[in-house]
C-alpha cells in the first residue's frame, strides 16, 4: 500500500507591525522568496502604510495591531524597542482573552525588557511568543530605504523560553532564513550582553566622537579635512537618534559594563602614548589588527556559505 503523501503546509500569512526599515525589508524578502501567502502592515504614520502599499512591500493595510491575532499566522513587530513592549503586552493579553494561536516575534536591540515584561505579566514568555532580534541595519531609516536583501547572509538571533513551543520556533526561524538570515539561539541575557559590546557600545562610541568635533573651535575643520577612515567609521552615527536613545536605556547595565571596559582599555592606551611607550601600542595595535583580520575572515566565509 503506497504512503499517504503529506499535504505540504501553505505559506503563512505575515503580519508586519511597524514599516520602516527593518520591517519593509523583512517584507520584501518575503515576497522575493514567495514564501508569504499574504503580507499585511500597519504603522502609525499613514504616509508609511500607503508607501508600503505602493511599493508593494505589503498587500493589505491592517487597522490597528490587534487585528494582526485574528488574520495573521505570524505577527512581526518592527517598532522601536521601547514600543515593543508595551505592544508585546498588549497582543499577548488579547491573544489570551480570544484564543488566537497566532506566533509573535520582534526585531528588538535588546531582549531584556520584552522578556521581564512577559514574566511580570504571564509568568513566563507565552509558548506562541518567539523574541528574536536581526543583526543587520542601515543608517537610513523608513519604509522607503527597505530592500530585500537587507538580511542576506547575516545572522538572527533568536533568544526561545524553555516552554516555547517548537512549531512557533521552527516557523520563525524559517521566516528569517527565507529572508536569507541564518538563524542561532542563545539566551535573553547572553544576547544582550554580546549586542552591547558589539553594537550598541560602537554606536555610543560614533555619535560620542561626532558630537565631540562638531563641539570644538576646530570642528569646521576637521569635518572639512577629514578622510575615509572617519567617514567610515562615523557612518553610524547617521542612524535615527530615537531609536539608539532607546537601546541604550533599554539595556543601561550591559551597555555600562562595556562601557566602562573601553574606557579602561582607552585609559591605559592613553597612558602608553603619554609614556612613549611604542612598545606597548604596537603590541596593542597588532592584537586588534589579528582580530579584526579574523573577524573579516569570518564574515567571508559567512557570505560565501
């Protein structure tokens, strides 16, 4: 007797909560990989909405968050991370009061504050609730700087409970590899942790520098004269000023921590150049120099796979 042939299981319908950037993108890619059966958007800012429209980042505007629990098999939130929360809570409470069984995820920078809020209010993170945070961006913001490339060959972390359920799991990691993500798991307190130091400190550290010269008598200058080395490393410091604002509070203690080692490490650097010490910054500098090398290595490979 031949085996039953398995139905295969349709393309979700995907609900993007906030248009711009990150959300636009994740859209397209979607829709590049026809791996959304429809994809629905909503956003306060209606000009975003009918942009999104226009372009054909989305199919079907939704009216409010809400609506997203009773049309969408999976609901993304793209806002910003102090929006995510309040958000979070809200669709997880009406998801328990209607019984949807749809799946939420987020983009947020920090996992923290999502992760406390559904303990303090359900006691845990709700089985159908998947935090996850992709680690790609631009300094350009909004839904008309969406592209669907934006994820290829970079990483998303997804940060699962223990009670998480596997379906949910499974569903939003294939979301994000369709996208063109690999996809890794580790804990809520690890990824905050890493993400302070390597992307939240760097941003710190931009705006810190560009704030800095545009301050002193000689800032005419120094943005006249300046080379590639400044423009690239500084390019950050272009992104939306509200949105870092609130990654930065959002994950004050481990930003600090970073924080606070840099500026150790820049002290002792400083004491080194005062001291004529070469020795010391060339073996600083070479150290930096095999790590970055290895860093860029790794992204190679990455790309390659």
């Amino acid at each position: 007797m031949p085996l039953a042939v398995m139905p295969e299981k349709p393309a979700p319908t995907v609900a993007i909560i906030g248009l711009g950037l990150i959300g636009g993108s994740l859209a397209l890619a979607l829709r590049e990989a026809g791996e959304a059966g429809e994809l629905l958007g909503c956003d306060k800012q209606a000009d975003a909405v009918a942009e999104g429209i226009a372009r054909r980042v989305i199919d079907r505007a939704l009216q409010s968050p809400r609506e997203a629990l009773a049309q969408a098999d999976i609901i993304v939130l793209c806002v910003p991370t102090m929006a995510a929360a309040d958000l979070l809570a809200d669709l997880t409470q009406e998801a328990a009061r209607t019984g949807s069984s749809a799946i939420i995820t987020d983009v947020a920078s920090v996992k923290g504050g999502l992760e406390a809020r559904m303990l303090a209010q359900h006691g845990c993170v709700p089985p159908r609730v998947v935090l996850g945070h992709p680690i790609a961006g631009s300094e350009r913001s909004g839904v008309g700087a969406a592209r669907g490339g934006l994820f290829r060959d970079h990483l998303t972390i997804l940060t699962p409970a223990e009670n998480t359920d596997a379906d949910a799991l499974a569903d939003v990691s294939h979301l994000w590899r369709a996208a063109g993500a690999s996809v890794v798991c580790m804990a809520v307190s690890t990824h905050d942790r890493v993400l302070a130091a390597t992307s939240h400190l760097p941003h710190v550290l931009a705006y810190c520098l560009v704030d800095t010269l545009a301050r002193s008598p000689h800032g005419d200058d120094v943005f006249r004269f300046a080379a590639g080395g400044f423009r690239d490393f500084t390019r950050i410091a272009s992104s939306d000023p509200v949105m870092w604002r609130d990654v930065a509070l959002a994950n004050r203690g481990a930003l600090l921590e970073a924080i606070d080692d840099f500026a150790q490490h820049l002290i002792t650097l400083r004491a080194a150049i005062d001291a004529g010490d070469g020795d010391a910054l060339l073996q600083t500098f070479t150290a930096a120099k095999t790590a970055r090398d290895s860093f860029s290595a790794l992204q190679a490979t990455r790309g390659r796979s």
